[in-house]
C-alpha cells in the first residue's frame, strides 16, 4: 500500500517535470531573440505589407500591360478606319466620275446619232426625188430633141454633155476621168476653196472617201466667231464639221457649210450613178447634174442663204 502511493508521487513529480520543460522550450526563442512581443508583431506586420505592396505592384505593372495593349489595339483600329473611310471616299469619288464620264460619252454618241440620222433622211430625200424624177422622165413623151436641144434658145455645151454619156459608159469617181475632171476644175475645186487649205483638202478627201459627218451645233453650246475654214467671222459659227480619222468637231460659219454641202450633194449624186442607184435616163441625170454645178455655183458667190 505504502509502496503504490510513492509510486503515484512519482509520476506527479514526472509530470511536473516534463510540463515545466515544455514551457521552457515555447518560451526560449523569445528569450534568444531578445526582443519584446509587440515588436514581434509589428515585424510580422511589416513583413506581410511588404509582401501585399509587391503583389499589388506586380498586379499594377500587369494592368499597366493591358492598358499599352489595348492603346495599341485601338489606335490600329482608329487607323484602319481612317483608311477604310479614305478608301470609301475616294470610291465614291471615282465612281461619280465614272458616271460623269459615261453620261458624257452617251451624250456625244447620242449628239452623233442626230447628225448621222439627219444626212440619212437627206439622202433619202434626194433618192425620193430621183425615184420622182425617174417616174415623171417615164410619163413624159418628150422627143429628143425635145429633152436636150442644142440650139440658140437652149445653149447647152455639147462636148460637156458627150463627156458626160461618155463617163456614163464606164461610171467612176476618179479624178482622171475627162468628165469628172472637168466638174473638179470648174466647180468643186472653186467651192470648195478656203483660206485655211490644208482642212479643205481634208474635208475634200473625206467627201470623196463618204467619211464626212457635218451638223448643226447644239442649241446649248457657245459657239465662237471664228470658222475653222475661212478664219475670223462676223457671226457665230453655229455648225460644226469632224474627219473620220479623229473625234474632234470643228466649227465653220453658216457659208462654209452651204460651199461645203453642196459639194456633198454633187459627188453624193455621183456616187450613186456609179453604184447603180440612179434609174434615169441619161438627159434626166445630166439635167440633175447641171443643177447640182448651179447649186454649188450659187453657194461659191453667197447667193443661197440656206442650202
């Protein structure tokens, strides 16, 4: 019994022991250190703010980051858009032009198409008049001599008109031709003389090759008060003429058209005696001739206002 009871004493006296030791060890650093413990915590303190300013520093440095990021992005976006709206502008600038360009061309082809179509009904015109002038030379019973008299009353050259049966046999229109040369020496060449030669030799050669377009000019167009062909004018030059080998229309007075139509209309008659058009007798056709060579005669002298 007695022996059971130290026993226990000694465990108690153990356990002590052991407690007192473990007290010791948890308070030994605080004993090594040196320091308080307030200053301990102010220390841990310091330590965790420095650690939450580096964090937020690094996170700062990261949005600094995004923000040059998206800088980037939107001033590329700002670029492609000032381009897209310079592309966009330039396109429809030159889509107008385009238009503009193209009513402009329609215009002048239509303008064309005017003049194209009025020298069609004029040579329509004169063909009715032949088909006239062939239907009356059938009715008619005239004899001939009645058709063509050389005599005093009617004095008509009888070599010029043998000159002209002969040019009938074997129809041309080069120059070298007796008859046809004389018409050139007595009566084109004459009408178609003009102070600037060089553009009459040029509308002469396209009159002969049917390659002339000549018109009116647009009621809306300024016209200028100086013809292409006879030079300075005291009107203004309301018609206008173009060659075949070019796109340029030049303006020529009122008297220079009716000269130059009616060279139009003589070698025009000619042309179509030689294609076979013409279905006259041969007195008819040199009656239509003579008048033709008055016509230009006429228009040479100024007499024909209006041809």
């Amino acid at each position: 019994m007695r022996r059971s009871h130290c026993d226990e004493r000694y465990q108690v006296l153990r356990c002590s022991s052991a407690h007192s030791g473990d007290l010791t060890n948890q308070l030994s650093p605080l004993s090594v250190s040196g320091g308080s413990p307030s200053a301990d915590i102010k220390r841990h303190s310091q330590l965790r703010l420095e650690k939450e300013l580096k964090r937020m520093t690094e996170e700062l440095k990261l949005k600094d980051d995004e923000v040059e990021k998206l800088s980037r992005v939107r001033d590329q976006v700002v670029e492609e858009l000032d381009e897209l709206t310079s592309s966009l502008f330039q396109e429809a600038y030159d889509m107008v032009n385009t238009a503009k360009a193209q009513q402009a061309a329609a215009e002048k082809k239509m303008h064309e198409s005017v003049g194209k179509v009025e020298i069609l009904q004029a040579e329509v015109s004169a063909l009715k008049q032949m088909i006239r002038a062939t239907q009356s030379s059938q009715s008619t019973t005239l004899t001939q001599n009645e058709k063509l008299r050389v005599d005093g009353k009617n004095d008509v050259n009888a070599e010029y008109f043998q000159e002209f049966r002969e040019w009938l046999e074997r129809p041309s229109l080069s120059r070298e031709n007796g008859f046809l040369a004389s018409c050139y020496r007595d009566d084109v060449l004459p009408c178609i003389r003009f102070k600037n030669k060089d553009f009459a030799d040029n509308i002469l050669a396209a009159i002969e090759q049917n390659k002339l377009c000549m018109e009116a000019v647009a009621p809306h167009v300024s016209c200028p008060n100086y013809c292409t062909l006879s030079g300075p004018s005291s009107k203004p030059c309301k018609f206008q003429v173009k060659l075949d080998d070019g796109n340029t229309w030049h303006f020529i007075s009122s008297r220079a058209r009716n000269k130059v139509a009616a060279v139009c209309n003589f070698y025009s008659y000619l042309r179509y005696i030689t294609q076979g058009i013409v279905k006259t007798d041969v007195h008819s056709m040199f009656k239509e001739v003579i008048r033709l060579q008055a016509e230009m005669a006429l228009c040479r002298l100024g007499v024909v206002a209006k041809y």
